[in-house]
C-alpha cells in the first residue's frame, strides 16, 4: 500500500498529462507505478477515476472534481 499523499501526488500529475506513460516521465517513475497507485487510489475512494481503454485514458467526471481540490 502506498501512501494516501504520493497516490494524490500521482494522480493530479495524471490528471494534468494526456497519458499514464506522460505522467509517468514527467514524475520518473514506470508507468506500471502510475497504473498501480491510481488503481489503489480508485479503490480505496470506491469511484472510478479514469476510463480506460487498450489506446485511451479519460478522466471521469468524479476525477474532474478530485482534480481541482
């Protein structure tokens, strides 16, 4: 489990950057790192964040809002 304050630190980098793989340079951590701590992040809220698909990643309305506080 990582800690609450690097998956928020995470998130918001992914939520500023059009990619997992672009937040994942932009902190200097793998993109597997990315996925894992907004995974974490998702289930510990019990809401979705992001959609995902095999070429896209969108932010969810409720990520929207977690962005902006």
């Amino acid at each position: 489990m990582q800690n609450q304050l690097e998956m928020l630190r995470i998130f918001k980098v992914a939520a500023e950057s059009s990619n997992f793989k672009e937040a994942s340079i932009r902190l200097s951590i793998s993109p597997q790192s990315v996925t894992r701590a907004i995974k974490e992040l998702e289930d510990l809220l019990g809401e979705p964040l992001f959609y995902r698909s095999t070429r896209n990643t969108t932010i969810t309305e409720f990520g929207k809002q977690m962005a902006l506080k």
